[in-house]
C-alpha cells in the first residue's frame, strides 16, 4: 500500500479484514503506508486483495 487516500477507517476495515490484524495493528500499517499489507501470496490472490484496498480508498502497488 502506497497511500492509505482520505478514508482511513475503510482502509484500516478492509486491512483487519485481509490480514486478521487487530484494530492498533491495522491502524499502525496504515497509519505507517508506504507499507506491505500481505506477502508471499499468489498474484490471483494479489489482485483481489488489490481490489479490496482500492475500493476502500487506497493506493496499492503490487511488487
């Protein structure tokens, strides 16, 4: 995640739900964007999790 963008709640949300991170942890990831929201994962998966976060209003880039 690049940038968390002007809705942080729905971010943090839609981080808690991809992650299954706490409500501080999710809000210290985006809190802290530039940052790595998930890992290791396929790039179907990638995508989708992409999704989620644009929808929410961030800014993703996938590496």
């Amino acid at each position: 995640m690049t940038s968390a963008g002007d809705k942080k709640v729905g971010v943090i949300k839609a981080v808690r739900e991809i992650t299954g991170l706490g409500l501080k942890e999710a809000k210290g990831l985006v809190d802290g964007a530039p940052a790595n929201v998930k890992e290791g994962v396929a790039a179907a998966e990638a995508e989708e999790i992409k999704a989620k976060l644009e929808e929410a209003g961030a800014t993703i880039t996938l590496k």
